[in-house]
C-alpha cells in the first residue's frame, strides 16, 4: 500500500433482518443510546487512514435520513440490492465515481458494531504488499457437526476443526478486483455470501487476520444485550 492509495469503507445495509423479526431493520435498532448503524459508521469515519464510507441502502428506506450521519459530506448513498452481493457492487460503482480501481475498500456489515479499533488497525497493516486482500476472521474451537441434511436433526459427521476459521467482517479488496470477481460471480449465478467468497471462485486465496470474538454480527434479538456488553467492556458506553 503507497501514499497515493486511499482506503473506504463500504456498509451494505439494505436487509431487512428476517431473521432478527419486528417493524424495524436490525441495523436501526437503538444500542446504548444510538443506532446500531451510527455505531459502526462512527468508528471508521473517525479513523485517520479512513477516506470516506458509502452505505447502500433500500431506495425507500425511511429511517436513514434522520440518522446521525445521514448528511455527513464524508458519506455517501448507494441502492441497496436484492442480496448483499448486488448492494456491494451498486455501491462499488458509486465509489467508483471517485475512487481509482487500486484504492482499498473495507466492506462492513452494518450490524456489526463491536469492531475494535485495535482489528481495524491490524487489518489495515496485513495490507502493506498485500496481492488479494485481506479479511478480519477468528479460529473455530468448537467441535463442529454436519447434519445429514439442512432439514435433519441427525448428525452426518464430525468435521475437523484445525484449519475452519469464522469469517468476520471487515473484508478489505481492492476496489476493481473486488468489482471484477462480483461481476464473475454473477455471470456465473452463484450467489456469494460474503466479498471473499468471490475472490475464491477465481482460485484466489484472500489473507485471514485474527480478530477478536466480539465483533459479533447481531443476528438474534438477544444478541442486542451481548453486543451492548461488548460495547461497555471496550470503553465506547458507559458502565
């Protein structure tokens, strides 16, 4: 990574949190006093080595524009798609309008909070000399089970957990690789569920970085209070 090279952030925030349920998206949820999405917007806009972020978001969604950052000249506003990989590349091709194809793009999941400013930081270093990318993740040391079938409760197998890591968020590309493998992907129908996933289907092996447990992806109604704990224990809400 050289001098001339700038880094985004990119928020993919157009879902609608089936899973999580209620009225109101997931990532507009008040945690601690502001909005789950400020939280995450908060950190890299107040980042140095940060030039700016875009958030890519439902063309009728009605909760952004009274956000905190929703007038912020540091962020800009791409549609949302379908599916996160189609709200990536809307977004990819807004920052395209001022970004050059070799700058570095951090694609954020907007309900992902609690990331440390300490991961940020060492993903951010992995990139020096980097030729793919990189992505935040954490070893598994649970024993995993497969099951006979996405409908069984029945074990299939044990599988070997030695070299399976979860795959976290930020993910970091360079932003005309990372639009040339999305548009691959598509191309070829496969509906990839996160940004590395894309870089894989060209035989490309992205960097894993270790991070901490705690960047959680709020997924369930419970996992509000998790992420609110995390929060306080990391300084950024008082006891």
């Amino acid at each position: 990574m050289n001098n001339i090279e700038r880094i985004w952030a990119l928020i993919p925030a157009a879902g609608v949190g089936r899973r999580f349920g209620g009225p109101t998206p997931k990532q507009y949820l008040e945690l601690g006093g502001r909005r789950i999405i400020d939280h995450v917007l908060a950190l890299f806009l107040a980042h140095p080595a940060i030039s700016g972020c875009v958030v890519a978001l439902d063309p009728q969604d009605p909760y952004w524009p009274s956000g905190a950052f929703a007038n912020d000249p540091r962020v800009r506003r791409a549609p949302g798609g379908a599916e996160r990989c189609h709200s990536v590349r809307n977004a990819l091709a807004v920052l395209a309008q001022e970004a050059a194809a070799e700058d570095w793009v951090l694609v954020h999941d907007a309900a992902r909070p609690c990331l440390r400013k300490e991961d940020l930081d060492a993903l951010l270093a992995a990139l020096v000399d980097e030729p793919v990318g990189a992505l935040l993740a954490v070893p598994v040391h649970d024993t995993v089970k497969q099951a006979q079938s996405a409908a069984s409760e029945r074990i299939e197998r044990t599988v070997p957990r030695a070299d399976l890591w979860r795959a976290y968020t930020p993910q970091a590309f360079r932003l005309g690789m990372l639009h040339q493998a999305l548009e691959v992907a598509r191309a070829a129908n496969a509906l990839v569920t996160d940004d590395a996933a894309a870089l894989e289907l060209q035989g490309l092996a992205p960097r894993l970085i270790a991070g901490h447990a705690d960047n959680i992806k709020i997924t369930q109604p419970e996992d509000l209070a998790l992420a609110e704990f995390y929060l306080i224990q990391q300084g950024r809400l008082p006891c």
